[in-house]
C-alpha cells in the first residue's frame, strides 16, 4: 500500500473505532451456538430462496423416488427411462436454460440439483447431466432457432432423451483427433452422411437426439450434428449397450455406431467449429460434477456417521467414540464443506460472466479427488460390511472412482491447470 492509501485506510479505521456500537452491528462478532455438521460452513446462507426452494424439491424427489429403485438399478445394470420423464415434469432437466419450458434457474441452483441427485447415485446424475448439460446445452448454445424450438421443450419435458458422442474407441482425452466423419450426400442435396463410432456414450440406447461431433470432410473441421433416430433409415445407425460395467450401473451407456447415417444440413450447428462447441458443453457437465461428488460424499459421510454411532465394539462402546474413527468423519466433512463453497464461488462466477474453464477444471478436479479419498476411506468404517451394497457406500465409492476419471479426465485438468500457470503447452 502506498502512504497515501495507508493514511486513509487509517483514518477509516479510527472513525470506525469512534463510532458508537450499534452502528458497527457488534452482533455480529458474537459466536452461533449450534454447529450443523450436514452444513458445517453454513453454505445455505450463500443460496438465494429460490436456489433452496429447489434443492428442496429436488431432494424430496430423489430421497423418495430415487433412492427406493437404485439397489435394483445398480444391481442389474437397469436404467429406468420414465425417470427422465419425472425430472422433467419437475423441472430439473435444462433447469438454468431461460425459456423453451425450462426453469431459468441460477447455475447455483442446477448445481445443488445434480447435488442431490449424485447423494443417491452418481450414475441417476451421470443420465440427468448428459441430458441437460450436453445435449440441451448444445441445442441451445450452438443450435438453430428450429431446433431449438422444436427439440428443448421435448427435452426440458423428459419426453425425448438425448446424448452426446464425443469420445470414439481410439480418441478418449484427445478428441481433436476423432475419426467420424461428415460428407456431402453425393445424391440427395442438402444432406451429410455421418460414418463412424462413438463410445461410452451415456443415454446413447434410450436416446431420441444425439449429438454427434464429427470431422466434415471438405474442411477437416469438427462440427456438431443432432442426429435424430426416428429420421435415420435402417442400418445407418446403431446404438448397442455396454453392459457389465464395474461403475455406473444405474446409469445407461453404450456406443453410436453410424454407416452413412443421412443428417439434414439444417441440423449441422451453423456457427460453431473445432472443440469450442463440444468443450462448452463439457464445461457446464463438470460443473454440475463438481458440486454432485460433495452430494455423492456427503452421503457416505451421513451413513458413516450413523453406522458409527449404532456399531459397538469394545465394551459396548459405539465406534463413533474412538478418535481414529472421529478423524475419518471430521476429515470428509471438512471436504465436503470446502468443496461445496468451492463450487457456489464458481457457479456464482459463472453467472457474473467472470468464470473461466480453469476455474471448472480446478474444483471439478479438486472435488472429485476429495470425494473419492475421502468416501475410500469412510468405507472403511463399515469393516465387511462395506461388502453388503444395503449400505450403499461401496457403491459410491466404485462410482466416484469413474467420475474422477471419465468425463473430467482428472490428469488432463492437472495439466489445463499446469498449461494456464506456467504457460508452457503439457499435452504433446
Ligand atoms: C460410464 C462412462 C460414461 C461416459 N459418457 C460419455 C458420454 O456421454 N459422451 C462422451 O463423449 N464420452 C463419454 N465417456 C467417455 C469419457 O469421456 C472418456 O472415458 C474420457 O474422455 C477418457 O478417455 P479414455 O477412457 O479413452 O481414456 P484415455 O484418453 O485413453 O486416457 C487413459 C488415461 O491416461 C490419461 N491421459 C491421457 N492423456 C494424457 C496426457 N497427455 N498426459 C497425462 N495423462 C494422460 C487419462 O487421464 C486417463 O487416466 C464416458 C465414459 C464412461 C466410463
């Protein structure tokens, strides 16, 4: 601080310090008498009425809705499509997307949705993000006016289902280099034909809508292309399940697999190229994942919380009393807390305008690796039985391992944020 502006911050604190104590609200010194540990940094004082309202709704949804199927969903790899259908009747689906039938909410507030929907199941948010995040973003950012409004109401209202085929079976972290393919219908004008295979693409066997990126042939550009299966004649287009995931269960994936699949070039998204459009889209998701690991985690922090204290063992004490079970529970929801703050920050940013894809790769990184040490480690307190899925914490442990890695691609964030530090380009 230069003199000058010394002085004046001291002559402010001495007026401060004349003042009478009303005027400087001392209450606000004081100390709250109760600590929340399901809110320990009170994260709830940051939400807007609204933004709670709708966690509020999205909870009750997913407490009472959700939870009661994800057992036989995980168990038996089955994906029940109406749930699209019920989020969208309340809203949830394209929830920050303005008009076209969807909430206009804050990204805060479709943030604290895939919250409460990855507290039951990361797979549950995996279909919710890919459907909003992806194939509704897309449409709206990148989409012309006709489909827009033709498609977003369908989407917003769980009527139609959609997916997003970026990854191909030899181009995962390095989509630049995808094989698909774009050309010019050599008959029917107006037309491309789509040739190629895309992989891990969650929805892809239920979907209506796909988005598809591919590399047009005459420039060698991608572009992105909504890809409608009822207007695909058979045998262009296939999209087979991957089945006997080892995460993911409740969630639906598979691949798309295209042999001059006919799109019209009306439904080519007309502005953007290269992987700004697929990119954006991505972004939006791993927001939306960064606050769903705190939800997945918070989760195994309350059933290990509770387990801790039913569990006795030595003289009939309950496990919750040693202090090495203590550390676990203290060390998670230090975690949790932090990173929900983390991700409100960046959420809020976003709105403001002033958020940038580091930001998102750092606490979608961040909290995602929290989320997984930490829930590894509270899976410990269940001794065998962590093995019994009816405690539903080894479930989110082999989920969260996945969502670490997919999407996010946890070492690709480390080296965005490595790129963006030292300015030097890690990725050839
Ligand atoms: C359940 C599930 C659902 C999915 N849903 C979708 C979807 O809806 N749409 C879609 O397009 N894709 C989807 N994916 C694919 C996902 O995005 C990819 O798995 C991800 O992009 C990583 O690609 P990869 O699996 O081919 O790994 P690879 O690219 O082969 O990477 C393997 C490992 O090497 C690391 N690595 C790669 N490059 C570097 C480097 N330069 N330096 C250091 N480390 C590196 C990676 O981080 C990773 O740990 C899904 C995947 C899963 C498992």
């Amino acid at each position: 601080m230069n003199p000058s502006g010394f002085r004046t911050a001291s002559r402010h604190l001495h007026r401060l310090c004349r003042a009478p104590a009303t005027s400087r609200n001392a209450s606000v010194r004081g100390y709250a008498t109760t600590f929340n540990w399901e809110d320990p940094l009170v994260a709830s004082e940051l939400y807007t009425e609204e933004e709670l309202a709708i966690q509020d709704t999205a909870r009750q949804y997913c407490q009472e809705r959700l939870l009661p199927r994800v057992l036989d969903a995980y168990r038996n790899e089955n994906y029940d499509r109406q749930i699209l259908t019920e989020m969208g009747e309340l809203g949830l689906l394209g929830a920050n997307i303005e008009g076209y039938g969807c909430a206009g909410a804050s990204t805060v507030a479709s943030g604290l949705i895939t919250k409460e929907v990855e507290r039951v199941d990361s797979g549950y948010r995996s279909g919710m993000s890919v459907q909003s995040s992806l194939a509704m973003t897309a449409i709206h950012d990148f989409g012309t006016q006709e489909l827009k409004d033709r498609l977003l109401p369908e989407l917003a209202r769980g009527k139609l289902a959609g997916c997003f085929g970026l990854t191909e079976p030899n181009h995962g972290s390095d989509p630049g280099s995808m094989e698909t393919v774009a050309r010019e219908h050599p008959t029917k004008k107006g037309y491309y034909l789509l040739s190629g295979t895309k992989t891990w693409i969650t929805n892809s066997p239920i979907s209506d809508i796909m988005i598809v990126w591919a590399k047009l042939q005459t420039t060698g550009k991608i572009r992105g292309f909504v890809v409608e299966r009822s207007q695909c004649p058979p045998g262009t287009l296939e999209t087979p399940a991957i089945k006997n995931k080892t995460a993911l269960r409740a969630s639906i994936t598979g691949m798309i697999q295209m042999d001059d699949c006919p799109v019209p070039a009306e439904n080519m998204f007309p502005e953007v190229q290269g992987l700004a459009g697929p990119f954006t889209c991505l972004n939006s998701a791993r927001l939306g994942i960064a606050f769903g690991a705190m939800g997945a985690l918070e989760d195994c922090l309350d059933r290990a919380r509770t387990y801790a204290l039913e569990r006795k063992q030595f003289k009939g004490n309950p496990l919750a009393k040693y202090q090495l079970i203590q550390k676990k529970l203290a060390d998670a929801a230090t975690d949790a807390a932090y990173g929900t703050l983390a991700a409100t920050q960046v959420a809020r940013l976003k709105d403001a305008g002033k958020c940038t894809p580091e930001m998102i790769s750092m606490v979608k990184r961040q909290n995602c690796d929290r989320a997984l040490a930490n829930s590894r480690i509270l899976q410990e307190v269940f001794g065998g039985n962590a093995t019994s899925d009816e405690y539903h914490i080894a479930r989110h442990v082999a989920n969260l391992f996945v969502v670490q890695t997919y999407e996010g691609q946890s070492d690709i964030h480390t080296l965005i944020l490595g790129r963006a530090i030292t300015g030097v380009q890690a990725f050839v």
